[in-house]
C-alpha cells in the first residue's frame, strides 16, 4: 500500500535531488527520508532511485510514480477539505423523508432553521407514509424518516434497531360541518358520531378510525375515502359527512366551514425522527434530527 506521506516525501526528493535537501524541504532529519524512500521501495516491490556517489536520479517506475503523486495527492488534499467542510457543517446533504402533514408543519419551520444555522447543508425532501419512509430508511434511500404510531398500537418493536427522536405526541380530534348540531361542543364522544356518515383518510388512519370506533361498539359508515387531507376537510366542510384527523394534519389544511371539536377519550399518535445508529453520528443527520426536535416542541 502506498501511503500520502512517502508519496510527498518522494515528490521532495525528486525536486531537491538529494535527501538532506528533501528533509530540510519537509522539516525533517535525512536519515527519516532515507528510511521513509526505503519503505516505498519495499511497498511498491521496485528500486524508485539510483544513487551514484552524490547524484541521485529516478529510475522510470520513479518517474512514473512522481507523475501521479501530484494527482494523487491533490485528489487527497481535496477529499480532506470536503470531509472537514461536511464535518464542520459548512456542507454535507441529507435525504428527509415525511409523511404529508409533517411535510407541511413540522419541516418548513425545521429546514428554515437549518438553513439558517447551516448554509451549506442541503437537504433533500420526499413524501412517503410510514411503514413505507422506514423502509426506504432501512434499505439506504433516505437518511432521515418522519414517522408516527399510535399509543397502544402493536408492533413496538418494529424501531428498535434505529435511533428514535421523539418530536410531539398529536391528538385526533372530530372534524364537523360548521352547522352540526355538535359543533359547539367542547369535546365528542365517538360514539355521538355513529349513525354519521364518515370520510375517511389514508389507509393507516382508517384502520386506526375502525378501531377506534369498534372500541366504542360502532363500525363507521364510510361514504368518501381519501388519502388528501384537504379533501377531507373539504368534503366535511360541504355537509356530505364528519372524519377524524390528527392535530398536525388539521393545521396543515386550515379546512373552511368545518370545526373541530375535541375527541374523548384521548386518541394519540406519537410523532418521531427515525435515522440508523450509524448516519445518527454525521453532522448534517444529527443537526437535522435537532431542529426537527425544535420545531416539534413549537
């Protein structure tokens, strides 16, 4: 293997035309050069120079080896400037994976933050739903997932392999038309809600909907099905039925002739950062996992 220090070492040689020139050149004795020539030699498996009384000239795997060190070494000065730039925080990128509310609320506030703290940093922003963004993460196609589960949901488990940063526990609340006769209540019983006709979100939520609802001995008529959240405030707002979406996704809408009324009890999801233990440790990641912590705790 041949190592950047010899490589200089024999660039110097080469320059001076002797090894007390060499070492003066680089700050060091000239018995260090002889032994640091010495030990290319052995590396390469080939003589680099021939020395004749005080003359010393290169032989042509010598010359061969100084035409290259120059690109060699300057490919090296510049992976050590960019990997110093990505470290400091004066570069790097990170893939950011959200599902569409948080794309909406906890990003923009997350990425404006970063971006003022870290110019440099460039972060790239797809949408997917979990359990979809944890397998990308997994499989290496983003650095950091948006995800979220619900409070007593199965399969806990399925995280533990990754760095988990928690950012905000989001409620579900009762989106109803501004006319409903409970749209002046405080809070709502689901129940209060069963013989409605539902509009339901994305495949994920239905299914925490169904079972919400089974707990309170119904099962929803669903008459609408969406997975865009503006839709669903929009078909509540015009009448045709009532839905249940986290907090998080109502701020993103600002729904018009729709109110929302608190759900009891309390239905939960906690909304998390997911990375792997490995990329947790890169500047730009653990910078990004900071600001997104921030901005949950808005």
């Amino acid at each position: 293997m041949i190592e950047a220090r010899h490589l200089r070492v024999l660039r110097a040689v080469a320059a001076t035309g002797s090894f007390s020139a060499a070492g003066r050149e680089l700050g060091c004795t000239q018995p260090a050069v002889s032994q640091q020539m010495k030990a290319l030699e052995a590396s390469v498996g080939t003589p680099l120079l021939i020395r004749t009384g005080r003359e010393m000239r290169l032989t042509q795997a010598g010359e061969a080896l100084v035409r290259h060190a120059a690109g060699i070494l300057a490919g090296l000065t510049a992976a050590e400037e960019e990997v110093a730039a990505i470290a400091g925080l004066r570069a790097g990128r990170v893939r950011l994976v959200s599902f569409p509310s948080g794309s909406s609320t906890l990003v923009p506030t997350a990425l404006a933050a970063l971006r003022d703290a870290h110019p440099g940093t460039r972060v790239f922003l797809e949408e997917a739903e979990p359990p979809a963004s944890v397998g990308m993460l997994r499989e290496g196609d983003c650095d950091v997932a948006l995800a979220f589960r619900y409070e007593g949901a199965a399969g806990a488990e399925e995280w533990e392999d990754l760095v988990v940063r928690p950012l905000l526990t989001d409620r579900l609340v009762a989106l109803v038309p501004e006319r409903h006769r409970l749209a002046g209540a405080e809070s709502v019983a689901i129940g209060e809600l069963a013989r409605e006709p539902w509009i339901a979100g994305c495949p994920r939520c239905r299914g925490q909907l169904v079972e919400v609802c089974a707990a309170a001995g119904f099962t929803p008529r669903i008459d609408f099905a969406t997975d865009d959240y503006p839709a669903v405030a929009g078909l509540v707002g015009a009448g045709l039925g009532v839905a249940v979406l986290p907090q998080l996704a109502v701020e993103s809408v600002r729904p018009r002739g729709v109110r929302t009324v608190t759900l009891e009890p309390a239905v939960r999801r906690e909304i998390v950062a997911l990375t792997l233990p490995d990329l947790a440790q890169v500047p730009a990641v653990a910078a990004t996992l900071d600001q997104l912590a921030r901005a949950g705790h808005r």
